[in-house]
C-alpha cells in the first residue's frame, strides 16, 4: 500500500465534507504509481442512492481507460466499502483494496450497512422490502438469446 494514495483519500473525504459535498467517503482508482480516477460521495447532490466513492471513483476508471474491466488496478477507500461497492468491485475485477475507516466507525456516525447482509440472508418474502417472481417462462427467452450469441462481450 502506497500511504500517498491513501492520504490523498483522505483529504479529498474531508474536503468533500467541509465543501457540503456529499458524506465523508473518498475513493481512487490506482495502477501502478498513476491516479487513474477519484470519486467523492456524492448521493445526496446528485440525488442518486448509488454515487457513493467506490462507485463513482470505479465509473471515472473505466470511462478513463475505455473498458469495464479494471484487472490491474487498485482501490484506496477511505472507508471498508459496503455490500453494494464491494459488488461494484468484484464486477470490476480490481486487484486489490486497500480501506482505512470500518465499517462499524461509519456505523458509529449513522452510516450503518450491516440490515443488508441479513436482509439478504432471509427468504424473499420475509424482508423488509419483499420481492416476488414473476413471468420467469417469458424473461428467460433473453437469457436463452443471449446464451446462443456468438459475438457477445463475456463480462
């Protein structure tokens, strides 16, 4: 881990804070020695529940490189990312992340992600946003479409 890195993060967490940006989340997208992108929280500014740091920061490095495929790179985070980063991670397939706050400091100040996991451990309908299946035997054409293809980009 490169402290730099890190530290640049960092400040641009506090930056974001003290500007009213968004929430104390920071994130950069690395390889080798180059900052290839920066992401701030940006939920409440850009009215999208999605804009967090790691995500933002992931966006800007693909659009920076032209592919949505990030083997190679690494993640500085200013903190442990949440059930929905570390999704946007996996499907980005960075090398490494590297995080300094936990999850149970950003617990500790209101940003508590722990209900996810367990909501999604409980069956379907015993959540506290249900889900119900529907039409399977129709959106499954897509899938059968799209497994024939030939030409498709493997993601």
């Amino acid at each position: 881990m490169k402290a730099e890195f890190m530290l640049k993060a960092i400040q641009l967490s506090i930056d974001n804070v003290s500007a009213g940006l968004g929430g104390p989340f920071a994130a950069i997208v690395v390889r080798g020695n180059s900052i290839i992108s920066e992401g701030t929280n940006r939920v409440t500014p850009s009215l999208d529940p999605t804009a967090h740091a790691e995500i933002v920061a992931i966006r800007q490095a693909c659009l920076a490189i032209g592919q949505f495929d990030l083997k190679g790179f690494e993640l500085y985070s200013t903190c442990e990312p949440c059930p929905m980063c570390w999704g946007a991670i996996y499907w980005a397939r960075l090398d490494k992340v590297y995080f300094a706050n936990t999850t149970s400091d950003a617990a500790d100040i209101g940003f508590d992600d722990s209900f996810i996991g367990k909501e999604l451990q409980l069956p379907h309908h015993r959540r506290k946003i249900p889900a119900e299946q529907h039409l399977r035997d129709e959106a499954i054409e897509a899938f059968r479409i799209w497994a024939k293809k030939t030409d498709k980009i493997h993601y």
